[in-house]
C-alpha cells in the first residue's frame, strides 16, 4: 500500500514561481488615483474621462484598466476597513398590554399578508376569494375586540400599509406602540409617525403642562390628533389652545386646525369663527362661513338669511302657491367678507353662482317660517319660477349635508322608487350619496334597497358606498336579487364587479347558504353572450366562497 503523509506540503516549483511572479509584479498604473476619481471615470466612461495616472501616460487600455484599478481598490478597502464604535442601542419598545392573538386568527393574518404580497396572475379572478381585500375587514375586527398584533407580524403588516394608505389607520392601532417603536428605526415605514392618530404619542389631556408641550414642540400630526383629543373633551380648552398660536400657524396649517371644530361646534366659537372671516387665506375664511352657517342663531346666519330672503320668496301673484327668485345683482362687500365667492367657475353664471352659495349658508328653519311653517316636503315640492329650480335646490341640498337636517334631506330625496327626474332633489347620484350620509344607518339602507328594487345596480354603486357594512337584510336580498337578474339576462358579469367586489365584503355571511344555488352554470338562453353563465358561476362561487371564509374569520377572532 502507498504511504500517506499527514505533514505539512513541501512548495511545488510552480507555486513558489508565482509567489515570486506576484512579489516582483510592479503596482498597477493607476493604483496611485484615489478611488473618487475611478468612480467618475466609471460614470462619464473613459472616453469623456479617461483616468489619467499622475506623472505617467494614459494607460492605452483605458476600460481594461479602470477595471483591474477598481478590482485593487475595492480589496484594499475591505482589508482596511475599521469597525466602527458601536452606538448605543435603542430603548426597549414600550409595553402593550393587549391580549396576544388567538392562534388560528394570527395564522389568518399571516396567510393574509403573504398573499397581498404574492404575484397576482391576470385574466379571469376564478372562484377563489380576493384574501387581500379582506385584509381592512379584519383588521377593523381584531382591533374591535382589543387584540394586539404578534411582533413577528408587524414589519409585513407596515409593509402593507405603506403600500395602501386606506389600510394605515387600522394598521397602526393594531400595530399599537411596537409599529411606532420599529418605525422610528425604519424611514421606509415614517409615515406611521407622521400619520399616527392612534393616541400611543399624546399626552393625558388633563395634564396642561404636556399638552403646553405637544402643542407647541410636537410635529404637525401628532398637534392635530391632539386638538382632537382635547376638542373631545373639553371645546372651550381645545378653542383656548389654538388661540395662542393661531395668528403664527401657516395657513396650510389653520385650515386643518379649524377643521377640528366641527366636533363640539357651539355658541361658543362664533367669536373666534367671526374673527377667522378676515383671514389672508380664502381657504380659512369659505372654511369658518361654512362652520359658521352650521350655528343657526350666529349673526353670520342670520346677515346669510336676510340676503337669501330678500332673493327666494312665495310667489302670491298667481292661482296657486309657487317660489319666486331673484338672484343678487352684485356681490359686494359684506358678501365677500361672509365667504362668498365673488368669481364664479367657467360655465357658471355669476348670479346663479352667488344665489347657492347664500341659499346654502342659510339655517333650514328660515324657509319653513318663510313658506307659512310648511314641512321641507311640502317646500321642496312647490314649482319655482323661471326655471330656478335646479339651481334652488342644489343649494338646499348643499344646506342639509352642512347642516346635518335630516328632515330636508329625506324630503330632497324623494321616493326612491321614483324615476331621478321626477324627484324633487337633484338626479345627481353624488348628491343623492350625501343626503343618505345624513339619514339613520337603517334609513339609509331602506331607501337603496328600495333603488335597487326599481332601478336596478346601473347606478347604484356610489349609494351603497354610503351603506354600514354589514348590509341589512333587505338590502342584501335586493342587491342579490338584481345581480340574479343580471345573470338570468345573460350578460357579462363585467359591468356588475364593483358590486360583486362591494357583495362579497358588505354581504352579511350568514347569506352564503341562500347563495349557493346561484353557483350553478346557467344554461344558455337564446342571445346571450358566449361563455357569460360560465363567468356568472365563478362569480357567486367566490361570493359564496368569501362570505364562508368572512364568516369563519369572525369565528377565529371571537
């Protein structure tokens, strides 16, 4: 057998030939340049900045060698880089004493979050539920039962919400004072300290001194979810906050101070409000009007209502009652000072423009004592001269959104099973959608449903946009009721997949059961187009499928 030796390896002739080679090989041409210089020779290329070596000619194989000298440096570099002092690490996170997750629900949430971040394939959806979509649905559910987020979840779930902004608000209050905490350390994830409303940075409202402290040394965001917070509970002192530093905030910055009124509006204000109609900013002043018109017995609502009064009055010259109109002639002073605007939008004439804008800052209650005390309904129905009426009751519609009058926009509304041009308000269905908001949530629900029934879902998507989620029964059953008639018309389901979308996270779950027959493949009906039943099939199946799936979500976090 061959002898085996375990001692070290004598040199070979030809290794110790190339470590000869190697000591003796003379330094590259341009090894001398500092490496800044290589970088921009890189950047320009050679031949606009060949790199020239000091006291010597230019190398003839200018890129060859830029290479060969970038290859030298770039090991020179890491053999003398120095570690650097380490820093002090940062504090701890602040504790959350929220209750941890249940486990199936924080695998939910895991499975949610890898597949908002998993490739979508395009065509046809299939019946599998859209999981990204219920991401918002979920999260306003954990945060409703108090739970807080696993640690390991937190850096995805920030990913996510950096990605959609509509996801942010829940996100961070279920990312709680962790998500806060990581994004100090992240800049990828600083929109959670700009945005961050979730109270974990305020200071306890009662403390003057911290509040002092906030307002006048904190960022922008966290001054503004403090007004809120002090507007909450005390008005008067969220108004006596901002008073100090009003007259030196950006304008900018005073229109969204200002916005934080609304919440407590009150008697109380109308001196500051009255002040804030001489702002440099036409912002801040169409702003403080519009707050102002809000405050029925304010002097500012009653200057608007002796303008709209001597404009709109019942007309007592013919047979039976009826509105007389006439628009301002002018726009002068004192209406300028009161927020309104002098110049109209293109297209827009200049009487009718400043007709609205005094008829909307009026209190609703001066045209019920001006029409002899008749309910909105009876007013709003009455024939106006001179076809004023659209321009007439936009501005009451505009009156009862500000206002919050129930009363008029039920009236404005109409019958819902009434054709929109038939209606006494406006046919726009982005009006229509505002004068819902002011209505009950069940009120609101009735009245679309009852759209659907006779309009079907062609215009009804913005309404339901308005609806509580979940839709009530009656709802419910009229959406699918007209989504079952669109299938059996034999049309793409296209047209219909707002609705669908809308359906599948609005749907009350315990719906799938009476659902599941609607999975099936219609047969072909003579005209209908090619393949439509198959795509109405996937259609309910995933409807089918998410509310199954919404369902035991609900389950899992409960």
């Amino acid at each position: 057998m061959p002898r085996t030796t375990t001692g070290p390896t004598a040199p070979t002739p030809a290794t110790t030939a190339s470590t000869a080679t190697a000591s003796t090989t003379p330094p590259h041409p341009l090894a001398s340049l500092p490496w800044e210089e290589l970088v921009t020779s890189a950047l320009l290329g050679t031949d606009r900045r060949p790199p020239a070596v000091p006291g010597g000619p230019v190398p003839a194989d200018g890129p060859a060698a830029l290479l060969d000298a970038a290859a030298l440096h770039t090991v020179r570099r890491r053999a003398g880089l120095r570690p650097a002092v380490p820093g002090a690490g940062p504090a701890p996170a602040p504790h959350d004493p929220r209750p941890q997750l249940p486990e199936a629900a924080r695998h939910r949430l895991a499975q949610l979050l890898a597949d908002r971040a998993a490739p979508t394939a395009s065509g046809r959806r299939g019946s599998a539920p859209d999981l990204t979509e219920l991401i918002p649905q979920w999260l306003a559910t954990a945060n409703r039962q108090g739970f807080r987020a696993p640690a390991a979840l937190v850096p995805p779930l920030l990913d996510a919400a950096r990605a959609r902004t509509d996801l942010r608000p829940q996100a961070l209050a279920f990312a709680g004072p962790l998500g806060l905490w990581l994004a100090a350390l992240n800049p990828e994830w600083k929109f959670a300290l700009r945005g961050s409303a979730c109270g974990s940075r305020l200071p306890d409202t009662g403390d003057p001194e911290a509040v002092r402290r906030v307002w006048e040394e904190g960022l922008f965001a966290e001054r503004v979810a403090l007004l809120d917070a002090v507007r909450a509970q005390d008005p008067a002192a969220a108004l006596a906050l901002l008073t100090t530093t009003w007259s030196t905030e950006r304008a900018e910055d005073r229109l969204m101070f200002l916005d934080c009124l609304r919440t407590g509006l009150g008697a109380g204000d109308e001196e500051f409000l009255e002040r804030a109609l001489a702002d440099r900013s036409r912002n801040v002043r169409a702003t403080a009007a519009e707050l102002l018109s809000a405050l029925p017995s304010s002097a500012f609502a009653g200057r608007m209502a002796a303008r709209a009064t001597s404009c709109v009055n019942p007309d007592r010259t013919g047979a039976g009652a009826s509105i007389a109109v006439e628009a301002p002639h002018e726009c002068d002073a004192g209406m300028q000072r009161d927020g309104v605007a002098a110049v109209p939008p293109t297209g827009r004439g200049e009487r009718s423009w400043w007709l609205g804008q005094l008829v909307e800052a009026t209190p609703l209650g001066v045209w019920q004592e001006r029409f002899g005390g008749r309910p909105a309904a009876e007013i709003v129905a009455l024939p106006v001269a001179d076809d004023w009426a659209g321009e007439l009751h936009a501005a009451w519609c505009r009156a009862a959104v500000r206002q919050r009058n129930p009363e008029w926009a039920r009236a404005l509304l109409g019958v819902a099973s009434a054709p929109p041009a038939g209606s006494p308000g406006p046919a726009s269905i982005a009006e229509r959608s505002k004068l819902l908001a002011v209505l009950s949530q069940a009120e609101r629900a009735d009245w679309v449903a009852a759209f659907i029934a006779a309009h079907g879902l062609s215009e009804a998507f913005q309404l339901l946009g308005v609806c509580t989620v979940p839709w009530t029964g009656p709802l419910g059953r009229a959406v699918v009721d007209a989504l079952d008639i669109a299938r059996d018309g034999g049309s793409y389901p296209w047209s219909f997949s707002g609705v669908m979308g809308l359906a599948e996270r609005c749907l009350d779950p315990a719906e799938a059961d009476r659902l599941e027959v609607l999975t099936a493949t219609p047969d072909e009906q003579e005209g209908a187009s090619p393949g439509a039943g198959g795509y109405w099939s996937e259609a309910f199946q995933r409807l089918v499928s998410t509310l199954r799936l919404r369902a035991t979500m609900e389950a899992e976090l409960t």
